[in-house]
C-alpha cells in the first residue's frame, strides 16, 4: 500500500519538476531572444553587414572604417541601383576626361599648333565609339577648323621664307658692374654682348610687333620627291595676319674661362621646379640660381606668353667644344667631375630640347672655316661630334664661328668641306649678315642672321630700324661706343 502511495507521490512531484524545467526553457528561450534582438539589432546600426565579396574578404580592423562610410548608402540599393550609379559615375568621368582634351587641345593652339590639336582630339577612343559620336569632341574640332582657317601663311607678312628674320646673341651680361668694369675685355663685352635688360626689351618690343619664334625645322622641311629623293622645301607656317615668324640663336653656350668673374653665368642647370635656369658665380664665391642669361629668361617670356612661340620653338645653342659645353668641363679626361659632368650636360641637354631647344655645332675650336684646311675642318668636326655632339645629341645644324661661311659662292655650294660636312650630317648652315639673306636648296639651307649686340646698337643702329626702337632698348649702363 505504502508502496503505491509512494509511487503516487513521486509521480506527482515528477511532474511539478516537468513543469518547473518547461518554464524556465521557456525563459531561458525569451531571455536569449531579447538579448539577441537587442545587442544584434545595436551591432546592424554600427555594423553594416557587408554585401559585396570584396569588403568580406578584406574585413580586417584596417578596412572597416571605410567600408563602413561606403556601404551605408550602397547597403539600401538594389543591385539594379547600384549597377546604374556605376554607369552614371562612368559616364560622369568620361565627359570630364572629354572636356580634358579638348582644353589641352585649345592649349595647343596657343602657340598655333592648331593641326596638332585637331589631331589630338580624333585620337580620342571613348567607351562607345570614336570622337565622331561625341558632339563635345565634333563641335570643338570644327571651332579649332574656324579658327585654323583665319590664320595665313607666314602672317601675311612674308611671301616667303627667305625673307625671315634669323638674329643671334652671345652670352648675357648679368652684371653691368663686372662686365663694363674697364678692364682689357670690357671693350669687347661692349661690342659683341648684350645685357639681360637689353635682351628684355628686344623680346618685349618684338613680341608687341607681332614676331614669333620659329624653327629652322619647321621654316624649311626635308621631303621626299617623286624620285623618293630627300630634298628641302618651305614650311608652311601658318599665323594670324600681323604676325611676323622669326629664328633665334644664341653663340657659344660654354661659358669660357676668360668671361669668370666679369658678370655671366657659369653654367646651365635644372632647377628644383625642374625647369632650365644658370648658376652664377658671385664676387664672394658664393654659387646662385637665377635668370642670368638668355635660356631662363625666354622660357619664362614664352611661359607668360606662349603666343610669341610657333609650336613651343625657343632658339638654337650653338656649342663649341674646346671648352666643354653649358659650363661643364667636359673636354677634359683629367678633370675629377669628368664623368659626372657628362651625364650632367646629357640631362640638361634632354631638359632643353624637351622646352623647344634645339642645338647646333658652332666647331670644336671656333676657328675660320673659309681659311682652315678641308683636314682641319674634319679633325675638328670629328671632335665636335665626339666630344659634344655625343652629349646633346644629334643635330643638322652648323652655325659657322665668327660667322664666317665655308664659301663665298652665291650659287651651289660645291667645295670638298661641303660635302663632307654633309656626309656628317649637316643640313642648316649659318654665317653673319646684317640682314635675311637665304638659300633654299633641295640639298641644304644657307641663311644668314643678324648680331643684335653692342657693335650693331652703338655703330650701326641704322640696321636694326626695322626692328626696334633702340632708345627704348639701349641699356642706360652701357658705356658709349669705345673701340
Ligand atoms: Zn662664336
């Protein structure tokens, strides 16, 4: 009986523990519920859960900040939306890399280079086609076609390119105090130099009549015949009416031994903005950068207005070599800089024919080539192209020293020092007068230029009339004629 009352009992309380276990699953159930309702919902507003495969595989500490600002507006997209925005910021840099080219094409322009800009823009590929389906791309070609088709051949103002005004200078004086000191070579600094100021005005005042700078390689181009014979014709140089197309050169880039501490530069060097500029050795010895000679202060001209420059032309160097070339001594193998300075005059060389330079043999030794020995002729050129040539690079150019031509000869030229000159590469050739004079020939180009220095200003300022006003020009330190 016991026994069954017993067993009825622990029935009873088994079942009270039954229930008592339920309810607290029950809780336990509601409890984890709500704290997984709670901290995960906290967790969703922080914590973006991330959709694309990318900010899952990169979910590290270091990529969450960003993900985080990205993924806020893109988690409430639909795949749809998200592909469309893609589209749009697509199309959006696309219309701006369209806009990019057609300024950089106007900046062409600037300096006349209106094929190259029209050029520029059919080069364009977009996402759907060529330049031909964007109405930007039509419409800015056929502004830059307006605008071509106003400019004439050479200004209007030649008929031909013979009648181009090629001038040169030698290096300038910096410091009228050093230069025109009175000692024995301030005598030919005067009448062979012209001053940074001079220098200025001449720019300035040819700029406000209309002149342009042009290359020899852009006023007479080699091209093929009908035979596939290379021979010389005028270039085509198109302006707008008004504009006169002129050549610069400037003689002996070597800043010699003999012009220290008479107010020069000492050198050409790149500047830390990576542009040209010269050093210049003070009276203290102390070494400065600046404009001192005629390279920086062109390329800042030109820089300010690039309209006094066809196609980004500058001017020839003339190098010799018995000195080294630009103020480096890299005609001598003993010099402990030898090597170093030759790389150096290689990287300047780059810099300066990359900012419209070009360079030209003006000999090794800068002697008469009229009077020297076709062999001297040779040896020396041989030099040149050794020892200087394999630094700036090749050139077609000759500017003769003391611009004495190879011949008299107002016909062909037809001597042994011709034709080996041309052997060697040399296609231009330069001598001295006081006006244009040029040959145009299916072999060569002779054209002579004009010294815009103290000789031509003090004694025969008649010549440069055409040019300027020399009053405006005339440095007011420069002695008077003394020689
Ligand atoms: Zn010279």
């Amino acid at each position: 009986m016991t026994d069954k009352r017993g067993t009825r009992k622990r029935r009873r309380n088994s079942k009270r523990l039954v229930i008592i276990l339920l309810f607290e699953l029950i809780l336990l159930a509601l409890l984890a519920g709500s704290y997984f309702l709670i901290y995960k919902g906290k967790n969703d507003t922080n914590t973006p859960k991330h959709n694309n495969d990318n900010s899952q595989g990169n979910n590290n500490e270091d990529n969450n900040d960003n993900n985080d600002i990205d993924n806020t507006v893109d988690d409430q997209l639909t795949d749809e939306e998200r592909e469309a925005l893609k589209e749009q910021e697509r199309l959006q840099a696309e219309i701006k890399e369209r806009e990019d080219l057609v300024e950089e094409a106007k900046r062409l322009t600037l300096s006349y280079d209106y094929d190259g800009a029209i050029e520029l823009i059919k080069s364009y590929k977009g996402n759907e086609g060529g330049y031909e389906i964007y109405p930007t791309l039509v419409k800015a070609i056929e502004d830059l076609e307006e605008a071509k088709s106003s400019l004439v051949l050479y200004g209007g103002s030649y008929t031909s390119v013979t009648q181009f005004n090629h001038v040169f200078f030698h290096s300038l004086i910096a410091d009228n105090s050093l230069a025109f000191d009175g000692d024995y070579d301030s005598k030919g600094y005067n009448m062979y130099m012209t001053t940074t100021s001079e220098f200025r005005n001449m720019m300035q005042s040819m700029y406000e009549d209309g002149y342009v700078l042009v290359s020899v390689h852009d006023l007479a181009k080699q091209v093929e015949d009908e035979n596939g014979k290379l021979k010389f014709v005028p270039g085509e140089i198109y302006l707008p009416p008004g504009k006169k197309p002129f050549v610069l050169s400037q003689d002996d880039v070597n800043y010699y031994d003999y012009m220290d501490g008479d107010g020069f530069a000492s050198r050409i060097v790149i500047g830390e903005d990576g542009k040209p500029t010269c050093e210049m050795i003070l009276k203290d010895g102390s070494v400065v950068q600046g404009d001192f000679d005629i390279i920086p202060i062109l390329d800042a001209f030109v820089e300010e207005h690039p309209d006094f420059s066809y196609k980004g032309a500058k001017g020839i160097l003339a190098l010799t070599g018995y000195e080294g070339s630009l103020g480096y001594r890299t005609d001598d193998p003993t010099s402990p800089t030898y090597e170093q300075d030759k790389e150096t005059v290689k990287k300047v060389a780059e810099v300066l024919k990359a900012n419209g330079w070009e360079f030209a043999s003006h000999s090794y030794n800068h002697r008469d080539m009229r009077e020297k020995s076709f062999e001297f002729i040779k040896k020396d050129t041989e030099r040149w192209l050794d020892e200087v040539g394999s630094l700036v690079g090749p050139t077609d150019i000759l500017i003769f020293p003391y611009g004495v031509d190879i011949e008299t000869t107002m016909g062909h030229y037809a001597s042994d020092k011709y034709h080996y000159l041309k052997e060697k590469g040399f296609n231009y050739f330069h001598g001295v007068d006081s006006k244009p004079w040029m040959h145009l020939k299916d072999d060569y180009v002779r054209m002579t230029r004009r010294p815009l220095d103290g000789q031509a200003m003090l004694e025969f300022p008649e010549r440069l009339a055409d040019l300027f006003n020399l009053n405006e020009i005339i440095d007011p330190e420069r002695p008077a004629k003394n020689w």
